[in-house]
C-alpha cells in the first residue's frame, strides 16, 4: 500500500481514527453552518441599519430572543462535541491501554534534536538498560551492551517498523528539547517531555512503507527536518523476519529519509 493523501484528511489505516476524524468533520462542519449563518445576520445588519436621511439611532437594548437561544444551542452543541464524540476517543486512547493478555509490541521512542530513535527490546521483551553517558555517534540512545537484557535489542534511526493487526504500545521520551511524536495516518501525536516517559499506544489495519513520522512540536531551527518513515508489515510473521535479519547484521539500523 502506497500513502496517497488527498485535499481532505490523510488515509485513516487504525483502529480507533474513525472517531478522531469524525469528530474533525464535525467540528469543521459545524463552524461552516456557523460561518454562513453569523455572514448572513452581519450582512443583514449592515444592510437594516446603515445610515439613512430620516432615521435615528436607537440606544435602547432590544429583547434579542432569537440570538440568545442561537447562544444556547451552539453551548449545547458543545457539551455533545465534548462528551460524546472527543471524551470517548480520548478515554480509549488515553486510558484503555492494552493489557500483557494482549500481548503488545512495546517500542521505546526517543526524539532528539533533530530526529527519531525506536528501541525494540528483541524476544525477551525486556528493553536493555540506557545511559547518557554511552550516548554516542554509533550509539543514539547509549544502549549499554554489558546489560544481558540488551543482547538482542535494536536500534533504529528516523525508521519505524511494526505489524499491522497488532497492538503497539509507544514509551515517548526526548533527549533534549520537547517534541511532539506524531503519526498522521494512525492518528497518533504524543508530545515528549523531557524528563519522562509517556506511553500511548495505537493498531494499524494496513500494511505499507513510507509513511510518515513527524514531529508536531517547533523544537528548534531546523524542527521541519526531524520526520522519518513508518514501515507497516502484512503480518507479525514478516515483522519477524525483518527483526531477524537485522539483529543478525549485528549493527544497529541507521537509515535516514532520503
């Protein structure tokens, strides 16, 4: 599957981004009645109220009902954006994380000034003990190789690389500055603070290559270079094979965007 983005939203390929979207139709249809309709009654007032030989202006407040209950409807319209379409999604996403049952893939994500570093914990499923004093050009996220648990980790720079059909759960953390990890087709953006580490977690229902990982938070002079791809495989089993053969080059991945 090859990305293609149209005039409207980028291809929805996860599980929960229907409701994302749905919520931004919404919305934007909303503020599109609400654009028309308030055009209309400024048109309108420009019109009935100009400046004519004869007429006064009256100072008196007049007994608006309509505008009042127009007010009233549009805060009510509100409270059903807010609890009914965004409050779920957020509950999901946010809340309902998936549990060791599930059996997900969980992937440390680490920004930096100015790109994206994903850290697979191998077969064990036990990421490797880090240190910043082993952080290096050969050695991003200073992965300390002493730690048995690091034997068959990976590491890969600006390229992410997961399943499709099954749950990813995503540590976000920063080396530096705040960033704002950011998938648009999975509907997924994780601001990185630096100091922490924030999981979110999302499933994608394609397979595909080059799809983009951005970072949505201005971090410095040169932020509109930090994004990398995003490598979907068909199944868990090619995902595997994909590992595999990394970890047997005995390297860590570094591939950059081209």
């Amino acid at each position: 599957m090859v990305p293609e983005y149209g005039l409207w939203l980028p291809p929805d390929i996860s599980t929960h981004g229907y409701q994302v979207d749905r919520l931004i139709n919404v919305l934007h249809w909303f503020m599109a009645l609400l654009f028309v309709g308030w055009g209309i009654f400024f048109t309108y007032c420009l019109f009935k109220f100009r400046a004519r030989t004869g007429h006064r202006a009256n100072y008196e407040l007049p007994n608006a009902k309509i505008s009042k209950w127009a007010e009233v409807a549009v805060a009510g319209f509100e409270v059903v954006l807010l609890f009914g379409l965004a409050l779920p999604v957020w509950s999901q996403v946010k809340s309902d994380f998936p549990t060791d049952e599930d059996n997900p893939l969980r992937i440390r994500v680490i920004g930096e000034q100015f790109a994206w570093n994903f850290h697979y914990a191998g077969p064990d499923g036990i990421h490797g003990r880090t240190s910043p004093e082993l952080m290096k050009a050969d050695n991003l996220i200073g992965l300390d190789m002493s730690d048995p648990d690091a034997a068959d980790d990976l590491v890969t720079n600006n390229w992410m690389h997961i399943p499709k059909n099954k749950k990813i759960v995503c540590d976000v953390s920063t080396k530096d500055v705040i960033h704002s990890f950011w998938i648009p087709v999975l509907r997924v953006k994780q601001d990185a603070i630096p100091g922490m580490s924030i999981p979110v977690w999302f499933e994608a229902t394609e397979h595909g290559d080059k799809f983009q990982v951005a970072c949505a938070q201005l971090c410095g002079n040169n932020h509109y270079t930090m994004k990398g791809d995003l490598t979907i495989y068909e199944s868990e089993e090619t995902f595997n094979e994909w590992y595999e053969s990394m970890a047997g080059d005995g390297e860590d991945e570094e591939e950059e965007e081209e």
